[in-house]
C-alpha cells in the first residue's frame, strides 16, 4: 500500500509542472506575440536504493525552448503596430537591463519619447541603444524594419525620413528559450546573450498584430485530462487505503 500511494503521490506532484505550463497558456490566450514552449512529458526513472531493480518512479522532463511558429495575423491598421514574419524576433531592453527578445508588436512611445512595447520594454535600435522619437513626428515603418517619421510642420510636401532601424534577428537556427519575465533568451545561454541572425528572411508585417499561439480548444481538452489524472491518482491512493484496512482487519483476533 505504502509504494502504491507513493507512486500515485508522487506522479501528482510531477505532473504540476504540466500543470503551471497549460495554466499560464490559458492566461495568455489573448496576449500579443505570446509564444508557447514544448510541452513536459511524464517518463518512468529507476529508482535508485534498495529494493527490486523493477521500481519506476515518475518523473517529469520539462523543454523551455521556446515554438516560434506563426500566430493568427491581425490587421489593426496603427503606425505603430508590427507584426514578426518567419521566426524573427525584436530585440527589447529587459527590466534589469538585459538584452532580451520579444514577438510583441504593440509597439508605443513613452512619456519620455522613447520607442517601447505594450509590456513597457524599450525597443533596441541596430546599434543596440534606445530609440528616440522626435516629438510631433508622425511615424510609420516599413518591412525592412526602418522607423520612418513625417514633420507635419514642414512647409510644401512632407519627406519620410529614417530616424531608426529596429534590432531584428532571424532565431531558425538558433534556440531560444523563455525567461521569468516572459521575454525570450538564448537556450542554454546566460542571460542577456545576443546572437547572430540566421539565414532565413527577416522582415514586418506594418499596422498588424500577431496574435498568441496558444489554441484555446486544445488548451482546454488538455486541461480536463489532466483535471482527470488527478482525480485518478486520488483515487488509487484511496482504494489502496481500503486494502490495506481491509486486510489489516483480517489480522484482528476474533
């Protein structure tokens, strides 16, 4: 009974991992650029002590790499919206300072003129510094990842002129992983770590979104099967409490 219970026991408090992952998939449905990671899986591990060489325990394998597959692609029709194609990331300052990448394009000007994203990260130029915008500039960019900005206030017709290029890197060929603060790291990297541009195409989409990865349908089917492997664990530790009663009161002395 007690290898029983610890068996179930143990399975549940593997499979939280699993649990916390498709819980912060949930919460993030409607984020902007959000991006999911590959998913835990549960595998039997020897157990290592005394005992029979046939003892499994469970064990949960977690990849935080992250899945920069395409999201639905939403036409909003503002300057400063940007949508990632391919698997291009956008270079972004984290909060303590480091250097960090993002798919969110909800891109903004702060109170001090500076380029950020809808999270209050600052957007990193090609020379990896801030960007600053002019103020009363109209600004717009173009695929190739350039800020361009107007001068309403110039006399005859207004020149788009390039105050900026965006730090865009193409991650094909290189993993990259989630950090605590949700934005994106190099795999197996300390943070902060930059990294050169892939192969592939490194371009925008102007004035759209890319919505979150996450497919909520599956989400929510793969909540209620985990809802029921709980529910099912629970009840082996339960019946293997009323074996052991059971047979613990055929013991008794009548």
């Amino acid at each position: 009974m007690d290898r029983l219970a610890f068996n179930a026991m143990a399975a549940i408090n593997e499979e939280r991992i699993g649990r916390h992952q498709l819980s912060n998939d949930i919460a993030n449905v409607s984020t902007v650029g959000f991006k999911r990671t590959f998913e835990v899986t549960l595998q039997p591990h020897q157990a290592v002590g005394e005992g029979f060489d046939s003892r499994l325990q469970p064990r949960m394998y977690a990849n935080d790499q992250i899945i920069l597959d395409p999201g639905p692609l939403m036409v909003t029709g503002r300057d400063l919206d940007v949508a990632m194609n391919h698997k291009t990331v956008l270079g972004v300052t984290a909060s303590n300072g480091e250097l960090a990448f993002t798919r969110r394009g909800d891109l903004k000007v702060n109170s001090n003129g500076v380029l950020e994203t809808g999270s209050g990260h600052i957007v990193r130029s090609q020379d990896g510094g801030p960007i600053t915008v002019p103020q009363g500039f109209k600004l717009s960019f173009g695929s190739d990842g350039n800020l361009y900005a107007i001068d309403p206030a110039q006399p005859g017709v207004p020149q788009q002129q390039v105050i900026a290029q965006l730090l865009l890197k193409d991650a094909s060929d290189t993993a990259l992983a989630k950090r605590e603060d949700g934005l994106f790291k190099v795999d197996g990297k300390p943070p902060g770590t930059d990294f050169a541009s892939g192969t592939g195409p490194v371009s925008l989409t102007p004035q759209a979104l890319e919505g979150s990865s996450v497919n909520p349908m599956a989400s929510m089917v793969k909540l209620i099967e985990q809802s029921r492997s709980f529910e099912h664990q629970v009840r082996i530790i339960k019946e293997s409490k009323s074996n052991d009663e059971s047979g613990a009161s055929m013991m008794k002395v009548g």
